[in-house]
C-alpha cells in the first residue's frame, strides 16, 4: 500500500486513541465509566448504536456478498425498523427509568439471581467469542493482503481499541463511535463515487448487467424455513432478532441507557429504524457496482493474494494454465456483457449467451479455489478479499487509504462496544454482585479497567483461532442466534404480571434446549428462525410454570445504578 | 393527567412513530423492489 495510504490509516488510529482519551473526562465514577452519567445526546446515542452494529464483516464480508449473491442479504434487516419501535415503547423505558447498569441486572430486581447470573454468563459467553471474530474478520484479510503475521494485523485493530476503552469508559466509545461511523459512510460514499466515475457503461447499462445475473433480485416472497434470507425469515425471524439484540443484548443496550432521558433513547433508536436498511442497501450495492465493473476489467482469479502467491509457487503450471483459460473466457464475457448493455428490445439470445460465459467464468473460478484449498489446506473462500483487492488496485491514492481506515473504525467501533459491556457485566452482575458487594467506586473502576484489559486480550486470542472457522459472517451470527431468542423471552416474560422466577429460570434452560435440538436435530432450518423458537419456548414454559408466589426480589430492587 | 389518559397518549404517539418509520421503509422497500422489477430477467 502507498505509504499516503498508511499515513492516513497511523493519522487515524492515532486520532481515535488521543481523542478517546482526551473524552475521558468525568469517568472517575462509575456512573461516568459506565453509563456517562447519563449525559449523552440521541444523536451521539443513535451514531454509536449504529457504529456498534455495523463492523468489518459489513464493510468487507457484506460487500462482498454483494457482489456474489447481489441485494438479497438486505432482507435480513426487514424486521429491525418495526423491533426498533417496539423497544422504544416496552424495554427501552423499562430498562433507562430503571437505573441499572446492565440489562441483567434488570432481571433480578423481576425475577431472582440466578436468572441473572445465567443470561449475563451467557453474554460473557457468547459475546467474549464473537468479539474475537470481529477482530479475525479484518485481521485476516489485512494479513494476506499486507503481508504481515496474523498477531501484527490483529494487534493494529485491538490495542489501539483497548487503549481508548480501558481509559475512557463509554464516553470515549461513544464519541469515537461518532467519527467512526462519520468515517465508514464517507469512505462507503467514495466508493460510490468512483465505481459511478471509472465504470465503462452508464448507470444504467450497469443495472442492466447486474439485474441479468440476479444481482438486483431483493425480495424471495418463498415461505420455507430453510432458506436464510427471504421476506418472511427477515420479517419475523429478523425482528425477534434485532429485538433480541438491542432490547437485551449489553453491548447495545448500554449504548442507550447514556441517553439524557428515556426520550432520547428512544429516538437513538429510531435513527436506525429510518436508516438502517438504506445504509445497508447502500453496502450491498457498493459490491453490486464492484461486479459489474470487473465485467469490463479483468479481476484476479484469486482474490486472496496469500493463497494467489502459495498456488504460484506449489502448482505454477496448473496455475498458469487456468489463468490464460481465464483470460480467454474473461474476453469472451466481457464483449457479451457489453452486447447485453447496450441491447434494446428483446435481449434473450445475448443474455444467454452472457450468462454461459458467465458460468464458464465461474467454473474456472472454482476450479482455481479447489486447488488453492489443495495447496494451502484452508478454506479458499475468497468473498471477503473482493473489495479490499478493488480497493487497493483500483481506487486512487488516498481514497484506499480512507477505505483502509473506514474498515479499521468499524471494527474498532464494534469491539470498544462490546468490550466495555463485557467489563460492565463482569463486573456489575459478577464482581460486584458475587465477590465484593461493598467496595469504593475507584476500587470497581480500577476493576473494571482490569477487566476491559482481559476482555481485550482474551477477545486477540480468540481472533487468531476464529480465522479458521468458515463464513466469519455466518460464525458472528451464528454465536449470536444460539443464545438471543431465549434472553429475549425472558425479558417478554418480564413484562408478563404474572411469571416469576424459577419459571424464567426453566423457561430458559428449556428455550436453550430447544434451540440446541433444532439446531442439531434439523441444521437446515435457518438461524434465522432460532430466535423465534427460542423466545416462544421461554414464553410458554415460563407462563406454565408462573403463578406461583412474587420472586423475593421482585419488591427490594438490588443494588441501583444511576436513575 | 390521568392514568388511561397517559395509555391514550403512548398508544398515540407509537402509532405515529410506527407510521412515519413504515412510511420511510416503504420508500426504500419500493425504489429496490422497482430496481428488482426494471431490471431482473
């Protein structure tokens, strides 16, 4: 990369980390470190819930799948404007007006600890993996793309974000979250920009090629459950879990609960119920427009650059000989492509003709993967290398850079967020709860730093083994959809009168089981669908098992947090 | 203000917030299903 590049990326980090710090100011308590006294604006509140849920895997793994699969994926986020304001008028004044910490902590006040201790341990659980997947997805891809050890790319990302996190709480998160996602639109938008400046064909024409090959098909209107994305899962299946993610997840919900008021929480969250499918309409359509620019200039056959250089040197010929095959049919779809763009009227014939050379295109791609796989050993899926390689080969000095950084804000955005829950739930429902109840609020601070510095070091750890697993967006959601449809339940079965603890507690446990037996009994049901199993079950087994007398901690609150 | 009165206005207001966000997706939904019905074969 072009050492204006680095610097832009060194100018950044450095920025966030000087900044970070500099916001630090008034986390001598813990109201401060935690929850920002709460002082936080909804527009400050809205940018960083929305920093949080966009990382690296979008920025790279989304727009990649755009340039694969096309827009589809967006159907994911069909249920999220409608879970946005359903948490705004059930949890999010629950929670805010509760004055607690932790959504966890909630849940002892309504039901008893140990339904607490369990759903915080299962966020420590699943949310201290995950973070460690958040750090892989960019880690990897900088690795083989730089050159540089795995350690050296996942250390760029995480110290820098430890740094800030440990030292300014969530203040500093959330301010950083600001300029990140300031960062991540604008270098989206450049994207654009260029992709619409260098194309060889009119906006137009590039509609026309993306629409031919599927690309632009959005909506699947099929109702089966074992198709991912189709309307039906991302309406029902997505709005349990998006509920499910910001209405009980930490790393969301203590973003909003450093909102002024139960009002500006409120709104933090509908700027991403207007924004969030546009935004990530906008990801998909970046690795749209990168498709069908590479009908007109030839791509690599290997986007990974790591696994481009072991094929040349273990199986040159063989390699050789794919690539001129490839840069035969490369010709030969390329000036179908432009007869199918410029065609008026009835185009059957030139399409497919197109999409033969299309798929012969493919098939060379996959023959290449195979023996990338043979060569190395390692999953060759090279979807999260399409847009870094476009970057980096085809956008301007500068620009790549901003990129660069734009991929790096997103994870660090990401991971400051789910490190600073993971310390405030440590410590808050564990720490404080369980080993020293009565401690001054520079001992828990003091703690609480300790613990973001664990989380970090344990979240660099995972990354480096996570990169191994499959599809890092699938991994990411998958970690996630095991556990959230039953934390959800039990925050339903919270607003229901008349559940009580120990029906929680087995509903719980039952909706886990549940989810677990489905996921193994009948693997191809989507996750999506999980979180919708999950919640029910938790619902009606707690609902059975309610009636009983309150829990004994329904009416003496634990410990408080800041009203 | 009284206690159903106070329901009324949350019931009010959710129902406003919940109009202007569908309205909003509608349009986005709208401009990618006119994308998907232009331009698919």
């Amino acid at each position: 990369m072009h050492w204006i590049n680095w610097l832009i990326v060194v100018a950044y980090l450095a920025w966030v980390v000087v900044d970070g710090i500099r916001k630090s100011s008034g986390t001598d308590t813990i109201a401060g470190y935690f929850v920002a006294n709460k002082s936080l604006s909804w527009w400050v509140v809205g940018l960083s819930v929305m920093a949080t849920q966009l990382s690296a895997v979008t920025m790279i793994g989304t727009t990649g799948q755009g340039a694969t699969d096309g827009l589809r994926f967006v159907q994911l986020y069909f249920g999220l404007p409608l879970a946005m304001v359903i948490l705004g008028v059930t949890l999010v004044p629950l929670l805010h007006g509760s004055g607690v910490y932790t959504a966890y902590e909630y849940l002892e006040r309504r039901f008893d600890a140990k339904t607490r201790s369990l759903t915080a341990f299962l966020f420590l659980l699943s949310r201290g993996m995950s973070c460690g997947t958040i750090i892989a997805a960019p880690g990897v891809v900088f690795s083989a793309i730089f050159g540089i050890p795995l350690a050296w790319s996942v250390a760029l990302i995480g110290i820098p974000t430890v740094i800030y996190t440990m030292i300014g709480g969530v203040q500093a998160v959330a301010w950083a979250d600001v300029k990140q996602m300031v960062l991540i639109v604008v270098a989206l938008l450049a994207i654009v920009v260029v992709l619409v400046l260098q194309m060889p064909v009119n906006p137009h024409d590039a509609l026309q090629i993306a629409g031919a090959t599927g690309r632009l098909e959005t909506f699947d209107f099929s109702f089966t459950v074992n198709e991912t994305y189709t309307f039906w899962s991302g309406l029902i299946g997505g709005t349990f879990l998006m509920l499910s993610y910001f209405g009980t997840d930490q790393s969301q919900v203590q973003r909003y609960l450093t909102a002024r008021s139960v009002d500006e929480a409120r709104t933090s969250l509908l700027m991403s119920a207007y924004w969030k499918i546009p935004l990530q309409a906008l990801v998909l359509l970046v690795g749209v427009g990168v498709f069908v620019y590479y009908q007109f200039v030839q791509p690599p056959l290997l986007f990974n650059p790591a696994h481009e250089e072991a094929v040349e040197a273990e199986a040159g010929a063989a390699y050789a000989a794919l690539e001129a095959r490839y840069g035969e049919t490369f010709g030969l779809r390329e000036s179908a492509a432009m007869q199918v763009a410029e065609a008026e009227g009835d185009l059957d014939e030139k399409l497919s003709a197109f999409l033969a050379h299309e798929a012969d295109l493919q098939g060379i791609r996959s023959e290449a993967l195979a023996l990338a796989e043979e060569v190395t050993g390692e999953n060759a899926r090279d979807v999260n290398y399409i847009i870094p390689r476009f970057v980096l080969s085809e956008l301007p000095i500068g620009l790549a850079g901003l990129f660069i950084a734009g991929v790096i804000a997103a994870a660090m955005s990401s991971i400051a967020a789910e490190l600073n829950s993971l310390a405030t739930t440590s410590v808050i429902d564990f720490y404080r709860r369980w080993v020293k109840p009565e401690a001054t609020d520079a001992h828990y601070l003091t703690v609480s730093k300790g613990a973001t510095a664990l989380w970090g070091l344990f979240a660099c750890i995972v990354a480096t083994y996570a990169a191994t697993l499959g599809s890092l967006i699938e991994v990411v959601n998958r970690f996630g959809s095991f556990f959230y449809g039953s934390i959800l339940g039990v925050f339903l079965l919270a607003m229901i009168p008349r559940s009580r603890g120990t029906g929680a507690f087995l509903g719980l446990i039952a909706g886990m089981g549940t989810v677990a037996a489905v996921t193994f009994g009948a693997p191809s049901v989507s996750f999506l669908w999980h979180n919708v199993i999950g919640a029910v079950v938790v619902v009606v087994v707690g609902v059975a098992l309610g009636g009983g007398s309150p829990s004994p901690n329904a009416e003496t609150p634990a410990r408080t947090g800041p009203a | 203000m009284t206690t159903s009165e106070s329901t009324h206005d949350a019931r009010a207001s959710f129902r406003g917030t919940l109009t202007k966000v569908l309205m909003v997706q509608a349009a986005a939904l709208a401009l990618l299903g006119l994308l998907q019905l232009f331009y698919t074969r």
